[in-house]
C-alpha cells in the first residue's frame, strides 16, 4: 500500500503548517510506514494517510509524487 507522510524536518521547533512537507512510501500498513519513516528520519511526524483509488492517481500526477525508500 502507499502512504502519504506529512512531516516537519525537526522535532525541536514547534510545527507550522507553512513547513510541512510531504513524503510517499511503501509498507503493509499506517503503523509500519510511522516505524520506517521513525527509524530513518529525524522528522517530526504530523500525519499518515492511505492513499489509494482515484486519490493516488491524483497524487501520482503531482510533479512533487516520487515513492521514498529507506535502505
């Protein structure tokens, strides 16, 4: 399934809504794409989402759309 991450790059500023910024991955489920985005990124995590259906096609037709892969 693809998720859609919505994050601040730090967790020592208070979150502002001009900042945040979107990531794209891949995992089994909304708890296992916190885990990864957790384990591989200093962000302060705002939100995940499931996208899939006709919301995905709209996002995959974002120039901004690109699926992120930790190793």
């Amino acid at each position: 399934m693809i998720f859609k991450v919505n994050y601040q790059e730090t967790k020592l500023r208070n979150p502002k809504r001009e900042d945040t910024k979107t990531l794209y991955l891949e995992a089994e489920t909304v708890v296992a794409a916190r885990a990864i985005v957790e384990q591989n990124t200093p962000y302060n995590i705002e939100f995940v989402q499931q996208i899939d259906g006709k919301y995905l096609e709209y996002e995959q037709n974002s120039p901004d759309f690109k699926l992120t892969e930790f190793n």
